[in-house]
C-alpha cells in the first residue's frame, strides 16, 4: 500500500467537516450541464469562481485540472450504471455520499421503475431530501437517507439502510464518489469489508468508486501531494492516495473479497464518453468491484 497516507485513525465518526466539498462538486455538475437548477448554491458558485485561476493555471501546466478529473469520473460512472441497468438488469441503486450530485435525478427520470436511494450524512441527507422535493424528484422510488459510512450499528450505518432500503433477493449496486480519499485507508477498509459482507448476504451486487492512484511517475505526483495537504486541512479530515498503482488498487479489493475487480482508465473511454481529456495519464480511475 502505498506509505504516502496519513497516520491512522481514531475515526470520528463525524465527519461533517467534510461536506462542504459537495457544493463545489455540486456547482461542477450543474456549470457543466449534468444538474437541475434547484443543486445550484451560492457557496458552491462561490468555491467554483474562487478556483478558476487555479484550475486555468493546472490545465495550462499539468495538462488537467480538478474539474477535469471530477468530470472524467462522474461521465465514468454514469456510464458503467448504465451498463449495469441496461445489460445486466439492475434495478436498484444506492449511492453513498450523494451530497448535490444530480445522477439521482438523471436516472430516475430515465427509468422510472428503478430505485434509487441517495444516502449521506444526516443533515446534507435532508438537504438533499428538500432539494429533491424541490425538483419534484421524490417518490417511494426515490429518497435521500442519512448514512454513515463510519457508522458500525444502528440507522445510520450501511447494513441498516440496505435492509429497510432495499429488495434483498436482487443484486444492488453501491456508488460511493468523492467519498474514500476523505479517509486512511484503514477507516476506509473497515467500510469497504462491511459492504461487501452486506451485499454477499443478499443478492450480490457491485461497488463503483472513484480512486486517485499516486502514481510516483506521474507527473502530477508533486501537484497531488499538495491537492492532498490542502484539501486534509480545509475539510479537517485525512486525506489520502491509498494505492501507488492500478495492480496495487485492484489486488488490495480482491484481497477483500470482491471478484472480479476491475480498475477503469477514463482514457480508454475517450472515445465514448462526452468527458474532457487529460494531456498525459488521467489522475482518476473507477474501480469496479463485483460481489
Ligand atoms: C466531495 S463531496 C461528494 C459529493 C457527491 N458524491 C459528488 O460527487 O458531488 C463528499 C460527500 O461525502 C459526504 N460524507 C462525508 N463524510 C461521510 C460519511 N462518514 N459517510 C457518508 N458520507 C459522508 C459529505 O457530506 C459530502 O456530501
């Protein structure tokens, strides 16, 4: 694994410190055609504007910038959701940390007999819950629940919301975006064994999330670094790359279960995707685990 992680935990399970980060995130979606207005918020148009320079100045020296790799994985994992309700019957979903992300409502929209359950902390679930009432987006289909991700037992904790969520005789696929590298991967583990385990018991299922591999090679290892100590600081949370490569990522979730796994490059979906192109390498990958 790879030693650039900070310490190991004691981790708070409250991590509210944390979600700030989904206005920005949010402000992404809906510049970039992806949201409805109602996930528009004035901090998040603030954050937006306040890192333009930075991000003009990334995409003209490192040949990408944030917005290009939220792009990539957010296109990414649409496209791999689509694959699962159009090829292989899939026909619910819960996606973990939703915060403003619109892909509820994209979804639901475009078919209607899926459910869909959002889940995020208590106070951003019930953010989202208003919004989608807003939008005139809720139905027994669709709802956002407060979740934990840390959380072992009670409501909050996964197990609980799959069980009063969910069909437990069809597979479920599980999304969690911008939530992992908020966490050593420790913590993370913990989370990730869980879920598996959960998923295992029912009727099986699939796991996406976003990954930053820290690839020491890359020429963006130095600017990650930095991206890493910044964002730990204003989100109070730790931070971290848990992977030196795609081999290192991918063995580590066979290692706990999930078969087969695979790790998607945004570049090999250029072609297919609407998503902007990075000069070099990506920064992002979608891991892909099966139960
Ligand atoms: C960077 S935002 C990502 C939001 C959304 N997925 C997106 O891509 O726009 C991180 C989200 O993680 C949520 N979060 C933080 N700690 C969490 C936890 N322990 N369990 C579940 N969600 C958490 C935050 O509230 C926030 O909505």
């Amino acid at each position: 694994m790879s030693n650039d992680s900070l310490p190991s935990p004691d981790a708070s399970p409250d991590t509210s410190s944390i979600s700030f980060t989904a206005l920005y995130t949010g402000h992404v979606w809906a510049a970039n055609g992806l949201s409805a207005p109602a996930f528009r918020t004035r901090m998040g148009s603030f954050y937006y504007h306040a890192l333009a320079p930075f991000e003009y100045i990334g995409g003209k020296i490192a040949g990408g910038n944030i917005r290009t790799f939220l792009l990539q994985r957010h296109y990414l994992i649409d496209h791999l959701v689509t694959r699962a309700i159009e090829e292989e019957g899939v026909t619910q979903v819960l996606e973990i940390a939703c915060g403003l992300s619109p892909r509820g409502c994209r979804f639901t929209a475009k078919y209607p007999q899926l459910k869909y359950i959002e889940a995020d902390l208590p106070e951003m679930a019930d953010r989202k819950q208003k919004l989608l009432a807003q939008a005139d987006a809720l139905s027994p289909l669709h709802q956002a629940v407060a979740l934990n991700a840390l959380a072992t037992e009670g409501p909050e904790s996964v197990e609980s919301v799959i069980r009063e969520s969910f069909d437990a005789d069809k597979p479920l696929l599980v999304i969690t975006e911008g939530l992992v590298n908020y966490f050593d991967l420790e913590s993370i583990n913990h989370f990730w064994v869980r879920l598996r385990a959960t998923l295992a018991a029912n009727g099986g299922g699939m796991y996406l999330t976003d990954n930053y591999p820290l690839l020491h090679d890359h020429p963006f290892y130095r600017t990650m670094k930095v991206l890493r100590g910044m964002l730990g600081t204003v989100s109070r949370s730790r931070v971290s790359f848990h992977f030196g490569s795609d081999a290192e990522a991918q063995a580590h979730f066979e290692a706990q279960g999930f078969a087969p796994v695979t790790v998607h490059n945004p570049k090999d979906y250029y072609d297919l995707l609407p998503m902007p192109r990075s000069r070099g390498n990506p920064f992002v990958r979608v891991i892909e685990g099966r139960v």
